[in-house]
C-alpha cells in the first residue's frame, strides 16, 4: 500500500463534473473530453504530474488525496470548498472603447483575458459592457472522479512536470550534486530565480540558471 502525503508527486487523471446538471468542465480523460465536446480532446488529454500539496490543484482535492492509495475516487464538493461562493462585487461596467482599443466587437456571451483576469461578458448596453469576473463555476457544487495511476519517483520526470507547470514552456535543466541548473532564454533568468525557495522544499536542491546567449543574425 502507498500512503500518500504532502509533496509526493503522483499521477492524476481526473474529470470534474457540475453536481446539478453533470457538465464536465474540466479533464485530462480522453473519452470523458469526448463526450464533452471539447475541441482538440487530443490535445487536452495529457498526463498531469504534480507535488501535492503545493497548490498546483484544487486545495480540497489535495487534501482529500492526502494519506490515500493509488487508485480511483470520487469526490463531492460544496461550492465554498470548490471554487468559492459568487461575489456580485465581481461583476462590473467596462467601457466600450476598452474593446474599440483592440478592435473587438463586445458580444453577450464572449469572453476574455483583461489583464490576467478572466471575464465574460453579460450584457452589452451602449457604451457600458456589464462583464463577470467570477469563476464560471463559482456558486456551484462539484463532483470529481479521480484516478491517481501512480507515484512519480523519477526525479528528472518530477523536476520537468514542476517546471512546466510553473514556466509554461519545456526548459534544459540538469541536475548535478544538491542543485539543479536551467538554460533559459534572456531576460528569464530573474523570474525562474523567485522559485529558488519552492525547489529548496520540494526537491532539497539548490536553483542555478544560465541564460543562453543571443544567437547572431547572418546577414
């Protein structure tokens, strides 16, 4: 039996369900994308490797996984223990001529990145667009089926999961002695190095970064 405890990476399949009606709004299951009408299914369906405990999940499903074995679960949530409660102060008037700045057309039903907030739009008035910037499933209760497949031991495998979910993007990495040494584009360098304290306690291992030098154009 594997206990599972905080740090551990493990590998989760998962699907969360809207509990009143059954809608899936989030997967990395195939068929469940499938099913859901996802576009690009293939594409979304991919392994999900991560450090419990560390807030790369939803918090209660950490917990919940926490002292568990490898396995399959179901999960039901309260909207307070999910996503949280609707907050009608998230809901507000945007002008018009912030979507003229980026030749969009507002439309009810759209939505949109305002500066790493995501909202949708509501109405459309004039010049006043009512949007919505709570999480589409604020309010609601949530069921998940759950299936972790297995623990990660590989520390190569555990270091590139971590860094992708951080970084966004697959970077070179080695790992020698008590450290481990990213290659990173310029002008990177500094932000990879805020993480040094969270690789410290996940991993024990100091954070080096190089940044690789300008390719020169041939003219």
């Amino acid at each position: 039996m594997v206990e599972l405890k905080k740090n551990d990476f493990i590998e989760l399949g998962f699907t969360g369900h809207i509990k009143d009606n059954g809608e899936i709004f989030d997967s990395n299951i195939l068929e469940d994308l499938k099913s859901a009408g996802h576009q690009n299914p293939e594409k979304m369906a991919k392994p999900f490797i991560f450090p419990l405990g560390q807030e790369m999940f939803l918090n209660a499903v950490d917990e919940f996984l926490i002292g568990k074995d490898l396995g399959k679960y179901e999960l039901e949530l309260e909207a307070e223990k999910a996503f949280g409660k609707r907050n009608p102060k998230f809901v507000q008037l945007v002008s018009r001529n912030v979507f003229k700045q980026n030749n969009v057309n507002p439309v009810a039903g759209m939505t949109f990145n305002f500066d790493g907030k995501i909202g949708k739009i509501l109405s459309v008035n004039g010049g006043r667009i009512m949007i919505d910037f709570n999480n589409p499933i604020a309010g609601k209760d949530v069921k998940y089926k759950l299936d972790v497949i297995r623990k990660v031991e590989d520390l190569n495998e555990q270091i590139k999961a971590f860094s992708e979910f951080l970084f966004k993007m697959t970077l070179d990495f080695e790992v020698k002695d008590k450290s481990v040494s990213f290659e990173v584009p310029v002008g990177m360098g500094k932000f990879i190095e805020m993480f040094k304290d969270k690789f410290k306690e996940i991993f024990n291992l100091e954070l080096a970064v190089k940044e690789k030098a300008k390719e020169e154009k041939i003219e």
